[in-house]
C-alpha cells in the first residue's frame, strides 16, 4: 500500500462524529478497497472540551477552521453547514490551495455549487458530496457514474426524512400535523425551529443538486418552487387513502424545450407506487432514463452512521484518483436552463376548502372552476366542525395548472371560505 490519504475534519457534530467512528471499525477493510489508509489528522470546531465519545487527543487541533486548508493534509471534510460563513471559505480555500475537498452541505452547493466545481477543476483536485443528498443512500454516484450513459427524463423523490415521518406518522395514526411535529421534535427527527424541513427548503436545496447531476444543468435552487406541509391536515391524508393514494412531499424536476422545471410540494403518490410506501425518515429517489428505465435509490436520508458511510465512500474514491467532474460533466459544459413555466403543465389535482357551512358554498366553488376551464372528476364533503367549517375535497381532471390557480384566484377574498385552500399535485 502507499502512503496514507491525510485527512482534516471540519465540524464535530453528529456525522463528524459517525465518520471517526466509522474509520476506526472498518479502518483496515476501507485501506483494502481504497488501496490505501485513510487518516484523519487535524480537526476542527467550536468546542474542543465537549465529550464526543472518541479519542480526540490522536488529532491535532486548529481552532481556525480555514487554517485546516494549509495543514499537511490531501482532503478537507467539512460537516460545519451553512450556505456561506465559515463552510464555504474554507470550501474556497481549500480548491485554491489545491486540495480535495468533501462536504456534506447542500445548502452551500445549491448556492455556490457551480463556483465551486470549477474551482476544483481548475485546480485539478475532487470536489464531492455524496452526503448532501439523502443522507447513506448512493444516488449521487448513481447518476453521475451509474446512469452516466441515460438521458434522464424525469427526478423526483421524498428528500426529506422529517417531513416523510410526519406525514407517515399522520397516515397510520390519524393526528394532526401540530401534534406529530411536536412528538418528532421530541425524538431529535425536527429541529426546535422546524422550518427549514417543513417548509420545503431542504428539499429544495437537494433537489436542485439532483436536477443538476440528471440534465447537465447548472444548479439552480433559486427556480426551486417550494411549498411544504404546514397545512396538510390528518382528514387530506384521509381523503387521500379513501382515494387509493398517499401523502408525501416530494421533489421533482424535469428538463425539457421549455426549460428546467423544479418543484418541492405535497402529492397525491398512488399506493402502487413506490414510493407510497415509503414510510419513517426514510429517502427515496426515483430516476428515469431514456434505456435504463426507472431507478430507484432508497435508504436512511440522514443519521451518523449512514451520512458517515457517505463522507467516507468519497473518501476511498479520491485515494482511489476516482475524481471527475463534481456535477457528471465539466462545469463550462452546464448549461444554464430557464425555469420552465408550471402553468403549461398538465396534470390532476388535489384541492382542499375549508368553507363556512352555508347554502351557495358548493355552487361558488363550482363556478369558479367552471369559469377557469378546470373539470371536476370528483367533489366530497365531510361534516361540520366544532366552529361551523365544513372541509371540501375536490379531485379534478387532467388539465392545465394555470386553470387551477386561476380558480382559486377567482375565490380569493371569498366569504365562504376560511382559511387558505390547500392544492396538492396527483403524482402522474
């Protein structure tokens, strides 16, 4: 075997952790697969005298996180987070002082990932993140060297593991968002400030890394549509399952003549899906390619254990010299798609009123889609609340999306309902 591939290792959190951990264990079997040791040797992060639960004393400790960049190391791991600060000028240090470097943050790379892969390029050097997009599952190297070969036609997925947990949760015991949140709070699944998982945000972040590897994109996030679960109530997930579907937050992006189409929101997913049954804080991404034909790539989207085993799988790719272009192709070959426009799309739709319980409601509701051009396939109401709402499930017929936004503009302002409707896509 050759010399030791030197690590430092930015950030002592949940998954630096795991990724020490998971050296020590399968130290001697990842030197046979990689050809060679894998070392870490320098560490950095905001609390040196906090108890990890592994030997700390073996590393040399640098209080400056960018300073890891001109340690006598060949790769920088930065598990620290954050779209700039610290992680991304350490990123930019790193490429600039010629050295790999491995991340788990896709928030960075959904802002800078462009800027960055030509960084690497230019300094001959990987730059890899396996660990970005759903956590221990391999769908970065899946598209990017597995289906290398396939026009991919469509990616989409659950790429949330707490959202999927809140919804599964809702799905097989019938409670109400508030109170699963809460009890996913209470095990660690969401953050104390939920937002960024429930409101689409990482999904968005991982979605248009996974849009950029499938179609030659330069990322994107900011053409991202995101819309995440705060209103699904327990009764949707219901209807839904009465329906033959199930609730899920997926994000899906498609390329196309009429540009790069990419959106995080609540769909109606059938249960002979795939991914319908998909439960927990489990991830699941699906792939079609033009020979391949449908993938699917599933597994723990988040944790020590399973990020680690990411890190460290990019890890035996760079003491291997595997490095490649960050993104499948050279960063100058990206192309910079306009975002396509999602009125064009056709598709069926899921749309939930709440409506005072008065007559007229159902007729104002019809007449709206009526005058927008939507087709109704189905129309259910269930009764009354304690406050006098009555919830409305309309399920309509292939059409334009524009047709449902214009109807539900027609009803904005209305008397008759209360609270904002909620429109979930049926997944085609």
């Amino acid at each position: 075997m050759t010399k030791p591939l030197r690590i430092a290792l930015a950030g002592l959190g949940t998954v630096g952790g795991g990724v020490i951990r998971l050296l020590d264990t399968n130290g001697a079997l990842i030197a046979r697969r990689a050809g060679r040791p894998i070392e870490i040797v320098a560490v950095s992060a905001r609390d040196r005298s906090k108890d990890r639960g592994v030997d700390m004393s073996r590393f040399a400790w640098v209080d400056d996180t960018t300073a890891l960049a001109h340690a006598d190391v060949d790769v920088v791991v930065e598990l620290v987070g954050g779209s700039d600060g610290p992680a991304l000028t350490l990123a930019r240090t790193t490429l600039g002082a010629g050295k790999s470097f491995v991340t788990a943050n896709k928030a960075m790379l959904a802002h800078h990932g462009l800027e960055l892969a030509r960084a690497a390029e230019t300094a001959g050097v990987a730059l890899k993140f396996e660990a970005a997009v759903a956590g221990g599952v391999p769908v970065i190297k899946g598209l990017r060297e597995g289906a290398a070969a396939n026009e991919i036609e469509r990616v989409y997925g659950i790429l949330n593991g707490t959202c999927n947990f809140i919804l599964s949760k809702m799905e097989a015991e019938g409670r109400d968002f508030a109170d699963v949140l809460a009890e996913a709070q209470a095990l660690g699944f969401a953050e104390s400030d939920p937002s960024f998982d429930i409101d689409g945000v990482d999904a968005a972040h991982k979605l248009s890394l996974l849009a950029s590897l499938a179609f030659g994109t330069q990322p994107a996030f900011g053409d991202v549509a995101a819309t995440g679960i705060r209103h699904v109530l327990a009764a949707d997930i219901a209807e839904a399952a009465a329906l033959g579907y199930r609730v899920r937050l997926l994000g899906l992006a498609e390329a196309g003549p009429a540009g790069l189409f990419q959106r995080v929101h609540p769909h109606l997913v059938p249960v002979s899906h795939p991914l319908a049954h998909v439960t927990g804080a489990t991830n699941a991404v699906v792939a079609e390619g033009n020979f391949v034909g449908r993938l699917l790539f599933q597994g723990a989207g988040a944790g020590d254990g399973p990020t680690a085993s990411a890190v460290v799988a990019d890890l035996i790719d760079i003491a291997r010299g595997e490095f490649g272009p960050a993104f499948a192709m050279p960063a100058d070959a990206l192309t910079a798609q306009g975002p396509a426009d999602a009125g064009e799309r056709r598709g069926r739709a899921y749309v939930r009123f709440t409506v005072a319980d008065r007559v007229g409601v159902l007729a104002e509701i019809a007449a709206a889609m009526r005058d927008a051009g939507v087709s109704i396939e189905s129309l259910m109401q269930r009764g009354a609340h304690a406050d006098g709402s009555v919830l409305v499930a309309i399920v309509t017929h292939e059409g334009p999306e524009r047709s449902v936004a214009q109807a539900l503009e027609r009803l904005r302002g209305s008397q008759s309902l209360v609270g904002q409707p909620l429109w979930m896509h049926i997944l085609g």
